[in-house]
C-alpha cells in the first residue's frame, strides 16, 4: 500500500531500452500529475529477457511479466508498467492483479527488420525463399505492441487514485475488447489469432475486427463486432464466440511447424 507518511510509489518495469523509454514517458506523466509523490524506478528482469530462444522454452505466456507480477503481489513494488502485448490473457492473469491505467496508444503495427545496409522494402515484396525470423506463431501463420498498461494489487486504493486518472480512456476502450476475444477463445501470446479495436469518436461504437489463423498455411477464420463504448469488453466476446462458432477451436488446436 502507498501510505500518506511514505508518500512513494515503487514502479516495477523491465530494463530493456524500449520498456525504460515508456516508462519515462508514463513517469513524466505522473509527476506532473503528483509532484508531492515521489516515483522509485526499479528494474525486474524477467524470464523473457534472460532466456535466448523461444518463448515456448519457458512456457511462453507471462514470460516478460511473471517476475514483476510476484514482486507486485508480495508488495516489492507497488504498481508495473508493461507493454500490453506481453501480458496473459485475463483467464491466465495471476489473481489480485488489476489494470490500473492504459497509456495513449501508439503505432500498432508489426515492423520488418533488415539488415543494416539492406535496401528499404516491404514483407510483400520481399524475394520467395525469404526467411523471416518470428518467435509469434499469429505472425508465422500471417506472416502488433502499441499499449502500455500499468497495473496494481486489487485492493489498494492508494495506488488505484494515483494511477487511474492517467488512463487514456480511447485506448482503454479498444484494449478491452480486444483482450476479451483473446479470453473468449483462451488464447496468448503462443495463439496464431489477432484482434484489432477502434473506436469512433463521433457515435462512441468500438468496433473489433478478429480472426484466427492457420499455422499450418491455410484460410483464416474472420469476423467483425460492433456495440457501444461501455460494453468494450461484451463486443470483444462476441467476436471470439463468433469465431469459435465457426470453428476456431480447430485451429488453434494446430501446433506451429
């Protein structure tokens, strides 16, 4: 718990480059929100950082979050910071674990990384025979990590006050459903699946687009839903139930080649 004699909150993130770099942004953010309250960076190297291969060595899901939720939960920190892509699904969340705040969303689309050198192109265009280096099955079977989520203990309402205001509720919105079609169909970070949100500003309707891709090559499974802003999470359902309607569970029962 944050008490009013303390006055601290201890912020849990990973050390690498990219999760410091959102972190500073998140920080800038709460002190200009907080300048009485004081933000204590602690660095938790995860699982993920630490393993040299892939995820599924490790048990895939959690891999970058595991550590820094156990710190969380036995009161090492009091909130973390992460890139939502790297979160479990809300079935495989550990308990006592809550959402506290979503930062703006940034660009949600999956880059191709060349060698230094190499002449700029797209994935389309590049040469058959190419080989192109993915630990995701979603993106070996379609050949995105915009979002960063901070969260808290259920419970402190410390944390949840400080936190809370500095969500962008547009982001918020979409993230929800789209981790409820991951939770519908039971899927992760090892799912060939894929959900993407938006939200029209103007008749405050999200709208999901999803589906479920075939590892092994073949047609993928779509389907679209769309509700209102306050049942983000109902929308986001529906489209994995749609999907499993259509047999999705078929698919995702397909291990990776």
């Amino acid at each position: 718990m944050i008490t009013l004699h303390s006055r601290t909150v201890r912020l849990g993130t990973r050390p690498s480059p990219m999760a410091m770099e959102q972190t500073g942004r998140f920080a800038d953010a709460f002190r200009s929100r907080n300048p009485d309250v004081a933000l204590d960076i602690c660095k938790i190297t995860s699982e993920g950082d630490a393993h040299h291969g892939p995820l599924s060595q490790i048990g895939g899901k959690g891999a970058f979050t595991r550590r820094a939720d156990e710190h969380l939960l036995d009161g090492r920190v009091n909130a973390t910071i992460a890139c939502a892509k790297d979160l479990p699904s809300p079935h495989d969340r550990a308990p006592g674990i809550i959402v506290a705040a979503v930062l703006p969303r940034e660009e949600a689309r999956d880059v191709l990384i060349l060698p230094s050198g190499h002449a700029a192109t797209t994935l389309a265009e590049l040469p058959p025979g190419t080989r192109v280096g993915t630990s995701a099955p979603r993106r070996a079977a379609r050949r995105r990590c915009g979002d960063v989520v901070i969260e808290h203990r259920a419970g402190d309402e410390d944390a949840a006050a400080l936190l809370s205001p500095l969500t962008h509720r547009a982001t918020r919105i979409v993230l929800d459903a789209e981790r409820a079609v991951l939770s519908s169909l039971e899927g992760g970070c090892l799912t060939a699946a894929s959900a993407h949100a938006v939200l029209d500003p103007v008749t405050q309707k999200v709208t999901v687009h999803a589906a479920v891709l075939d590892p092994s090559g073949g047609p993928a499974l779509r389907t679209a839903s769309c509700g209102p802003a306050d049942r983000a999470a109902e929308v986001g359902r529906d489209a994995g139930l749609a999907l499993l309607h259509a047999g999705a569970a078929r698919l995702l029962a397909v291990s990776p080649h």
